[in-house]
C-alpha cells in the first residue's frame, strides 16, 4: 500500500520536479513559496498542498530547516540499541514520540535501531538517554557527534 502510494506520487511531473527543488533548499527571499511556486509554474497553495501530501503519506519526514544545534548551544548524538524483533514497533513509536529524536533508522544489524538525538543542551543529551532506556528497556549506545561532515546528498526522483 506504502508502495503504490508513493510510486502514484512519484509518477506525477509536479512532485517530482518539486522534490527535485527542495533538495536544492527553499529561495531565500520574503515570498520563498511564491518564487518556488513560478520556478515550477504552479501556485504556493499548490506547493505547500504537494509537501503537506508527501508528510502525511511518509514519502517525506520532515520538512524544515537544518540548523548547526552547536552553535545555539545545543547537541547533536548519534545512538544505536538493540531492540528485541517483537517490540521493534513498540519502541521505535516510543523514541519516535521524542521532539529530540531528528531521525529514526531500522538497520539489518545486531544494533537494529540508530537514531539522532538533538538536544538543546549537552546535558539534556544523558537526560533522554537514560529517559529511553527506562521507557525501553534497552540499553541506548551514545555516539556524540565528533566531527562536521557535509555531505550535499541529492537524491533525483
């Protein structure tokens, strides 16, 4: 059903050509929506119609700005768990419920579950941690963000 939902968005020229330019970042301007919305010869309600699609189906995630959390003072952390098979759902719906928790990825490893955690401040960083494991019952592995890769990763649908 996923599939067919996403491969019936995908097929039409608008959504494909939007996802394309939001991978390239929103115009910096006063009217972002309306400069997008004439590059792609359409309209902002039609854009912001589009992207509210692709979040309610899951073709996207997220919709927003990348902010350097460091530099406001905060923290980013990468963690990984293992999480028994039975309650993968369970507890990825429990970290998932966290406003801290920017990504969430099922992986074919012991350590089944990494996700990124981005914390205000530092210190909240083993707050939520420890927060999670009592909720889970599994052992959250830290991974603190050492160095700043940038990667200009552009997917073409």
């Amino acid at each position: 059903m996923v599939t067919e939902t996403y491969q019936a968005l995908l097929s039409d020229e608008l959504n494909r050509a939007l996802i394309n330019r939001l991978q390239q970042g929103l115009p910096v301007c006063s009217e972002p929506f309306q400069q997008l919305a004439e590059e792609l010869q359409t309209t902002p309600a039609v854009i912001l119609e589009r992207i509210t699609q692709f979040l309610d189906c899951g073709l996207a995630t997220r919709f927003g700005p990348m902010f350097q959390i460091e530099r406001a003072g905060g923290a980013f952390t990468l963690v990984a768990t293992h999480v028994d098979e039975h309650r993968f759902d369970e507890v990825a719906a429990l970290v998932n419920a966290r406003h801290e928790v920017a990504h969430n990825y099922r992986r074919e490893h012991w350590l089944n579950m990494w996700f990124v955690l981005a914390c205000e401040q530092p210190q909240q960083v083993a707050c939520v941690l420890d927060e999670l494991e009592k909720a889970s019952g599994c052992e959250m592995l830290n991974f603190p963000k050492e160095q700043e890769f940038y990667v200009q990763l552009y997917l073409p649908v």
